[in-house]
C-alpha cells in the first residue's frame, strides 16, 4: 500500500471519522502489517480493559519492558491508521489519537507521565465490523469485572449477557481532560446568527430546512438546530473572520460540506 501523505491536522473530536472510513482504513493497514497478531492482541487487552487502558496496563498486558514500549508500538498502529484516512494527528495526542481518545497522566513507574487510551467509538463500531478484529469482542472472552458497573448487581449483567446482548460495558464515569482547540470568535458568529435572524432568513443555505416549526413545538432555541460553517477551514491556520465568512447549515449539510471537503482534500494532494 503507498501512504498518502497527511493532509491538514484535522480537528478529530469536532469532526471524527466515521466508521466507514475506519473500515476502508483498516481494509488498507491490515494486510500490510508486519505483526498483525500483536495488534489485535494489544487491542484485544483494551477491550478487556472496558475500552480505556493507559500505557502502564498495555505494557503489562503484553509483557513489553516497559510504557514506552507499549507507547511505541500503540503509536504505529495509530499512525498507519492516520496514514490511511490521509489525516495528519497533530500534536494533541499524537498519533494515538487516530485511533483513541488520549491524555497524559502521572501514574506510572517513577512518577513520569504516560498516556490514557480510550477508544474512539466510531473506530470501535469499526472493528467490531471488520473481520480479522470482529472476533476480540467475543462476548465469551470478556470478564464479567470488565463489563460489572458498581451500580449493577452482578446478577443482572450476568442475565443480560445471556439475553443475547453482545457486549455490556461500564458507562456513564467522569474524568478530567484537557486539549488543545483552534480560537473562534463566538462575538462574529453571533452576529451572523443575528443578522440572519433579523432579515428573516434563518434557514439552511444547502437544503432550506427551517428550524423554526421543529423548535417551537420541542421549546427550544431555533439556534439550537443550526450550525455556523465557516467557508474556509480554520485549520488552514489564523485569519481575519467576518460575517461574509459564514455559512448557516443544518447538521446533516454541515457533515456533508466537510466530508466533501476532505474528499476535494484527498483528490488534489493525489492529483486528481
């Protein structure tokens, strides 16, 4: 397989891929892996871990020397993933965060900061899909301490895995992250929503749809129902925004115009 190179950091938690394109990278990656049993088995121990693991928990499952062996070899993994969907991972979470949510932590060996994993859900609906990984989520392989929640009896996890549910896990836990976010200017696009409003032309400049039928009988905001789509990405870095810059676009539209986008994306960096 020939790596296409990465285009533009795209921003992975405001616009994840989706588990179509997780499929068609794995279909590319997975032939091409040197040790495909190690990483369905370092993706097997996350599993069995309830989707999150951090770097200490991987290198123990594995038997590798220590977490920076297991940051090493989860990051490749991550970065073909990356290579395949044509994204760059950027700094945040490096190239782990193609594959999984992530964050640092001080919880290892000596104090040092290591990583937190965690899964992102449309790669996970990936591979549960995706052949040569569907088997890792087993329901047979899978510890009841893994999928028990503390508010659970243990009885009715037991009961529901043997009511023909596939895969029970613990959800619904808080935790503390930071990450890094491109600066948007709320003032200017409330200004655009304002004067959209005012003119009475608040509906999608892509399909028509109008909010406002749908928001008065749910009681709640017009605004609620629409998204602000800024014309050129803010991922081609700093600029000077004004409301000429917008679009107003229901969210189906709004994914749409960015999923078209990163095809545009693809074609002119392959030569298309």
């Amino acid at each position: 397989m020939t790596r296409r190179p990465p285009r533009l950091v795209r921003d992975l938690d405001d616009d994840p891929p989706t588990v179509a394109e997780y499929l068609e990278a794995l279909q590319q990656v997975w032939p091409t892996r040197r040790n495909p049993d190690e990483d369905l088995a370092m993706l097997r121990a996350q599993v069995l871990r309830g989707g999150r693991i951090t770097a200490a928990e991987l290198a123990d499952d594995m038997g590798y020397s220590n977490f920076i062996a297991a940051n090493g070899r989860y990051g490749r993994l991550g970065h073909a993933i990356a290579d395949a969907l044509g994204i760059g991972a950027g700094r945040e979470g490096g190239w782990y965060g193609a594959i999984s949510l992530s964050w640092s932590v001080r919880e290892h060996r000596g104090g040092r900061t290591g990583f937190v994993w965690e899964l992102r859900p449309t790669f996970e609906r990936a591979l549960q899909q995706f052949p040569p990984t569907r088997g890792i989520y087993d329901r047979v392989q899978l510890p009841v301490s893994v999928v028990t929640n503390a508010d659970v009896p243990e009885e009715d996890v037991l009961a529901a895995l043997d009511d023909d549910f596939t895969l029970a896990a613990k959800e619904g836990g808080c935790r503390v992250a930071s990450r890094t976010i491109r600066i948007r200017s709320a003032l200017v696009a409330q200004q655009f929503v304002a004067d959209r409003e005012g003119r009475g032309t608040f509906v999608c400049d892509e399909c028509g749809f109008d909010p406002e039928p749908l928001a008065r009988k749910a009681e709640i905001p017009v605004r609620s129902l629409m998204d602000v789509h800024h014309r050129d990405p803010l991922a081609e870095g700093r600029r000077l925004t004004t409301c000429n810059d917008f679009e107003l676009l229901c969210p189906t539209c709004h994914r749409l115009r960015h999923a078209v986008m990163r095809t545009v994306a693809n074609r002119a960096e392959n030569g298309g």
